[in-house]
C-alpha cells in the first residue's frame, strides 16, 4: 500500500491524548457536527506496510482497517472508540459513579482519597514518569482502541514509529481523518494482525 | 523498629475485611442464621474459575443512583468544584487557563452513599478455591454488571476492565433471592476452554492479562442451591442489555460475552434482544 504524504512532520500525539482527556474536542461530538472532507484532500504518507512475521502481534504502530469500509463508516467507528480514551483517576472501589444510562453517563466523577496514594503516586511521577509516561499512555490507548475497533471488525496493520507519528499529528480531527483514510483503503491482498 | 511495627500493624488493619457500613448497604450473608427482609433485595451468585488462568477475579456492580442520590452528587460537586482549579491529574497540571473549570471539572471528595461494589472472597457464602458462592444483601434497585477487579490481600481494589464495549442490567427486588447464576472469567490472550468465552478471546500475547473476559451464566432451574437456601423465594435475574458507557477510571475496556436471549453484538454495537433495538 502506498499514499502520499505532504504535511509536516510535527509530533504532536501527547498533545492529542491532552486534549482528549481534557475535552478540548470531542471526537463523536466533531463527526456529529462537521462534514466530512473529500477523500481525496487528506494527505496521507507514503509508506508500504510491513509483511506480518511471527512477531507483528507486538507491534507498537500501527493502522487499523476493514476491508470494504468506507471513509464515513470508519470515521464514525473511530471517533466513537476515541470515546474510551478519556483517562481519569482510577475507579476506587466501593465507589460512587454518577450514571446516567442513556444518554451516556458523564465521565467525570469525584475522587476518593486513599491514604499515601498521594504520596506514592507523586514519588512515582517526579521519578519515572517523564520517562515512561507517554509509552504508557499510548499502549493503554492502543489496547483500548484496539479492543473496540476489533468488535466492529478492524484488524491491525503494521507500520512504522515515523509513519504512525506522520499519522496522528496535528489536530484529533487532522489524526482522525487520516486514520479513517487509511481504515478504508485495506486492499484484499493486504494480511492484518487480528485483532 | 517503632516505624516497622506501625507498618506491620497498618497491614493487619488493612487486611481486615469490611462488608458493612462502607456506605455502598452491601451485606454480606454468611451461612448460619438467615432473615429475608422484605426491605432489602438479596443476590445470589456464584464465581467460577475453575477453568480460568485468572488470579482471583471480582465481579463489580453498580446500582443506579436514586434521583434523590443524582441530586445530592450534584450538589455536592457544584459545591466543591465551583472556582475550584482544575484537578490535580497528570495531563492536567499542564493546563495553561487559570479560568475557573465547569462545573465537573474538578476533583473533589464525595461522602455520600457509594454504588459501585465488588464481590471479594471475603463476603462468601460457601465454597473454596476458585469456586464461591456469595449471598448478598443489598440496597433493592437496577443494577448493572459494571465490571472486573483482581483481588488484592488487603481488600482494597480499582476496577480493572470495565464492561464499557455492552453489558447486561437487572432489577433487585426487595423480599426475594435473585439469582444471577454463574460469573466466569478468563484472560483473553488465549482462546479460552470456558465456552462462553471461547469467542471473546485469542486476542494474542500484546494484550498479556490486562484484559478481563466475562460471561454469565444465567440461572435455570437444575442450578444448585445450597440448602439453607432452598427454602427462601428466589427468582432468577431478568437480565436486559446496557449499552456502551465511557469510565475513564479504568486502564482496559471489554464487553461482557454475548447472552443469548438477552445481549447481542452486531458490528461492535450492543442488540437488546428482548427488543431487537441496537442500544448507543
């Protein structure tokens, strides 16, 4: 497979998981409320994917895609999986969760101290964070989006770091038409990594 | 050492199991003398890993709040959150506003009554090793089977995988046994030997035992109840589906196994086979 790709590369895929968990933009909130671009506008790098090895399920990046999908069909499907990767305080249990069923419950909810949480939690942070967080972040978004978009049919494909940074710059938006571009463009001679 | 007998001491402290009064109205009924009241709802169920590569798995519920309940929270956080700066995560602390958040925002920490729970080994009614039965006594009400949490030695947890991606509901109602039949759990980087599972894993080693499968079992009529038991009323759970919800709190999503009869899944969306709808 092979695309042409114009924009500069800037990386900018922890300024997209910021403004996802800051709800600066709404994925589904932005698929509802804008039309979608032609096609053919979205730029995309030119790469060709990997052949799957014995070793392509540890893959760190990577595309999803479904044969037959169309552009519109695979942005909806990924805006909708970017719903779960909001991040927040984990869920200490017994809790209170302020559910609402339909429509979909607000994702905020209060936080429950615990003792030496703080503590331990601030430790780790000033140490290792900087160095390990946003590895972190990506594989938990990875196997989060990577679980939701398997239960409507997307496989995985492998590609590069630079080709996958190529991908997500910009703007959610920017990142998600792409990513929708290349969601539909699996060719039926192409193998993924399922799921 | 003085410092070393303190931790030793908090340890203890911690390991001590707690299943009233922790604000959630969850009882847990131990065999011996057993009242039905007829204001309290009771559940009962059983945790199967027999066939599970799992550690010890809890099962995690959530009631749906009471108006009253949805009210109080929201008083409550308009409250703590109103000019409050925003909360203190990690991806926030590079927030470059200094306006004051809306409201929903902010973290803050609510006293108020808990309705989500997990189902530890501590609260069982019988059985050992990897198969338990609880009794519970609980607030009567619709709940919703929310989640997984690995158990822990002193008791405390987080949910672990939510059930986010589809879902199963049922009504609690108060004076009556509901059975909710049997919860298994399994990792899914194998395909799994529990049946109901061997469709929702295989998912390969990238996902490790992160991710939490589960089915249920439904209750029917040859499922075995333990004596003292048998004489109460006791219906089985009308399970319904439930459909996606976001919980940030959690590291890993899943969908609960399909039901048949009750839950279904077309193309990732969650089907309420009782109505035939496809739920959001």
């Amino acid at each position: 497979m092979t695309a042409t790709f114009t924009g500069a590369p800037v990386f900018t895929a922890l300024g997209l998981a910021l403004s996802l968990s800051f709800g600066l933009l709404s994925p589904s909130m932005a698929a509802a409320q804008e039309a979608l671009p032609d096609v053919a506008t979205i730029d995309l790098p030119a790469f060709t994917a990997p052949a799957p090895s014995a070793e392509t399920d540890k893959v760190k990046f990577f595309y999803l895609a479904k044969k037959g999908v169309s552009f519109a069909e695979a942005y909806g499907d990924l805006a909708d999986c970017y719903r779960f990767l909001e991040e927040g305080p984990a869920l200490h249990l017994p809790g209170y969760v302020p559910w609402i069923e339909v429509p979909h419950r607000k994702a905020e909810r209060s936080v429950i101290p615990r003792p030496f949480d703080g503590m331990i939690e601030d430790t780790l942070e000033a140490v290792f964070l900087p160095m390990i967080d946003a590895v972190i972040a990506r594989n938990l978004d990875n196997m989060k989006l990577r679980r939701c978009m398997a239960t409507r049919g997307y496989q995985r494909f492998a590609v590069t770091k630079e080709i996958w940074l190529q991908v997500h710059k910009g703007t959610v938006r920017d990142a998600l038409l792409r990513q929708a571009k290349l969601a539909s463009m699996a060719q039926s001679g192409n193998q993924g990594i399922a799921p | 050492m003085k410092h070393f007998a303190l931790f030793l001491l908090s340890m203890f402290v911690l390991a001590l199991p707690a299943f009233a009064d922790d604000g959630t109205g969850v009882i847990a009924v131990h065999a011996g003398a057993i009242v039905v009241r007829p204001d309290r709802a009771y559940i009962l169920l059983r945790v199967d890993q027999t066939q599970s590569r799992l550690a010890p798995i809890q099962p995690v519920f959530l009631r749906t709040p009471t108006e009253a309940e949805a009210a109080n929270y929201l008083a409550a956080e308009q409250a703590a959150c109103r000019g409050a700066p925003p909360a203190a995560d990690k991806s926030q602390k590079e927030a470059t506003s200094n306006a004051s958040p809306p409201i929903g925002h902010c973290a803050f920490e609510y006293k108020g009554p808990k309705n989500v729970f997990a189902v530890t080994k501590g609260m069982s009614f019988e059985g050992k090793g990897d198969f338990h039965l609880y009794l519970l006594e609980i607030i009567p009400g619709d709940y919703v089977f929310y989640g997984s949490s690995a158990a822990t030695l002193s008791g405390a947890s987080v949910l672990d995988t939510c059930n986010c991606l589809g879902t199963v509901g049922f009504h609690a109602a108060p004076g009556v046994i509901t059975d909710l039949g049997t919860f298994l759990f399994d990792t899914v980087e194998q395909k799994s030997a529990i049946p109901e599972l061997a469709a929702e894993t295989g998912w390969g080693k990238s996902f490790g035992n992160e991710v939490i499968g589960a089915a249920i079992r439904p209750a029917d009529k040859d499922i075995a109840v333990p004596a003292p038991l048998a004489t109460f009323p006791r219906v089985p759970a009308v399970y319904h589906a439930v459909g996606s919800y976001v919980e940030p709190g959690t590291d890993n999503i899943n969908r609960l196994a399909p039901i048949p009869g009750v839950l279904h899944y077309t193309n990732g969306r969650v089907v309420d086979e009782m109505s035939g709808s496809i739920l959001p």
